[in-house]
C-alpha cells in the first residue's frame, strides 16, 4: 500500500485528508501554520478552515515539508499562485503528484500541471477536479470527480484504488488540460453570477450566464486543446453549476458582495480563505487575447475587481449585439 500524502491543509486539502482517512488508514497531512498542525493532531480539528469536521485520528499533521519525503502519492491541494513556491521545497524524488488547486499562475499563464512539470519533470501528474465542496466531502457524503491522469490508464490503474471511497467516486480521463480548463474557468464565471445574486437579477439572469459562461469555457478550452466531453462532465459543467449555485463557493460569495457595491480592494484583502477567481480573471483574459477567443463575462468579471460599478457592467453585457446562439465549439 503507498504511502500517501496532503500538501495544504486548508479546507479542500483537510476534507481530502479526512475522505482518505476515515476507514482508518494513516494520511500525512502538510499544514504551513504549525499551529495547526498542532491543534489537527492534538485536538482533531481544523478550527481555522473546517471547523465542523471532526477528524480522524489517523490523519498525521506536520508543518514540515520534509516529513513528506516518504510519500509515493501526494496531493497537492495549495491555492494555485502558491504551488511553485511549495513545490521547489518539496524532496524532489519522483512520485505520482495529483493537483487538486483550481487556477492559472499569475505572471506566467502557467496551468498548475505545466508549474508541476517543470518543476518536478520526474514525477507523473494527474489533476483531480470537478464539483465539490469540502464540508461535504468531509461529511462523508456522495461525491464524484474527474481524475485526469497524465500518464494514462497506467497512472489510472495505480491512482484509483489509493483515491476512490465507497462515497467519493472518480471518473478517469486522460485529458489533464480539459480538467484545469473547467476548474480554472468556473472560478471566474462563479464570480459572475454572485454580482447577479448580490445585484437582484433574477433566477433567469443566472441560468444565462450560466450557459453562456459554459460557451466561454468551451471555446477557451477548444483554444487550448481541451476534448469537449471532458467539459460536458463532472470537472467541467458539473463543477460550473455547483460552483454558481451555492453561497457555500467563495467565489460566489464574493461576487454577490461585488454586486452589493463593496469595494473589490477591501474585500479581497479581508478574506482568510481564497476566492481564486479573484486571482485567476486577469490571466484568463490576457490568455483569451493571445489565442483570440471571446469571453465577454470573463472580461466583464475582470472589470468588475478593477472596480467597475457592477450595474453598470451588467448594463453594458445587456448591450452586447445580437447573435445567433449557434455551437460554441
């Protein structure tokens, strides 16, 4: 049985641990606050990012990225615009690496499995995405995901039965690049239909920009090499609902402050947790440029944390010239 362990203890990477722990096998768990990691393995809590969850006691925190050394299966589960930084101090030997941050790095355009690659080029790499809120996952209750593996079937075949519980079911692809398209993409239209929450546009509003968000990540994703069923699934179109339908997404809650009028600056800066599309839009937009593709709500988003009135972006998508809805592909 392979060693496994958690880079990130955070919400996502906590209910991961405990998912992958809860039948009782020991999981390494990588917090950068040792505090915490003091407090997951004296007191089995995580009051700072999940504090319903009652955690296993298998589940080993360390604040010492050394104690991963061991591991032949890590997760890597940091906010995206750290994962270089957490990576080029990681033991450097080769070991699967499953990437379960959702963005694009800032500054290079990178998607987190070209960071993973160039600094870890020994190591094979699968992304693990689609829609899932971690104190559900947590909770034990049913979730399915997509599990992209860069190496193949071979990849799929060791993974699987190191990841899957009888409640947390993943799907295989072997398209790596549709998987971070649609969790990097969902991050920034999640943004969006918050604005329409926190603005009072209606039910109707938000199933538009929904779809139409959905036709922006399908070109986006054409443009990069994406298969179009990967984002017709769980990683895709899956995460893309649960993500704008819920005020449990960060990305959403930020959007509806957006649309409240508060002040993009002062949000982003009083927040704990990460709303990654915040950090993903601008990238998104400049990509979308260089490969000339059309994502006008991307855009939109972007404008809006430049600090943009919200109604008046919103008046202005209204605006757009009429078309035909035809195939986005």
């Amino acid at each position: 049985m392979s060693r496994v362990g958690v880079i990130g203890a955070g919400a996502w990477g906590t209910a991961l641990a405990q998912m992958l722990a809860a039948d009782g096998r020991e999981i390494g768990l990588w917090a950068r606050e040792p505090e915490l990691a003091e407090e997951i393995n004296a007191r089995h809590t995580n009051s700072l990012f999940l504090p319903a969850a009652a955690l296993a006691g298998s589940i080993r925190a360390t604040s010492e990225l050394a104690d991963m050394a061991g591991c032949d299966l890590l997760l890597l589960v940091t906010p995206a615009q750290h994962l270089a930084a957490t990576m080029a101090q990681l033991p450097g030997s080769p070991r699967d690496l499953v990437l379960c941050s959702k963005g694009i790095e800032a500054g290079t355009g990178r998607a987190m499995h070209e960071v993973a690659r160039d600094i870890a080029p020994a190591s094979e790499i699968a992304v693990l995405s689609g829609p899932t809120f971690a104190h559900e996952v947590a909770a034990g209750l049913p979730t399915a995901v997509t599990l992209a593996c860069g190496g193949g079937r071979a990849q799929w075949q060791r993974l699987a039965p190191e990841i899957a519980r009888p409640a947390f079911r993943p799907y295989y692809s072997d398209d790596v690049v549709g998987a971070e398209v649609g969790g990097a993409v969902k991050n920034v239209l999640a943004i969006a239909c918050g604005v329409v929450e926190g603005l009072g546009l209606g039910q109707n509003a938000r199933a538009a920009l929904i779809a139409r968000g959905y036709a922006e990540m399908q070109r986006f994703g054409a443009a990069l090499g994406a298969q179009r069923e990967t984002l017709a699934g769980l990683c895709g179109l899956g995460d893309l609902v649960l993500t704008c339908s819920s005020t449990s997404s960060r990305n959403f809650s930020l959007g509806r402050a957006l649309g409240q009028g508060e002040d993009p600056l002062a949000l982003l800066s009083d927040r704990q947790t990460v709303a990654e599309g915040a950090h993903t839009a601008p990238v998104l937009v400049e990509l979308a440029r260089r490969h000339d593709v059309d994502m006008p709500i991307v855009a939109a988003v972007q404008r809006l944390l430049d600090g943009a009135p919200a109604k008046t972006i919103a008046a202005e998508l209204l605006m757009r010239p009429l078309t035909a809805e035809g195939p986005p592909w």
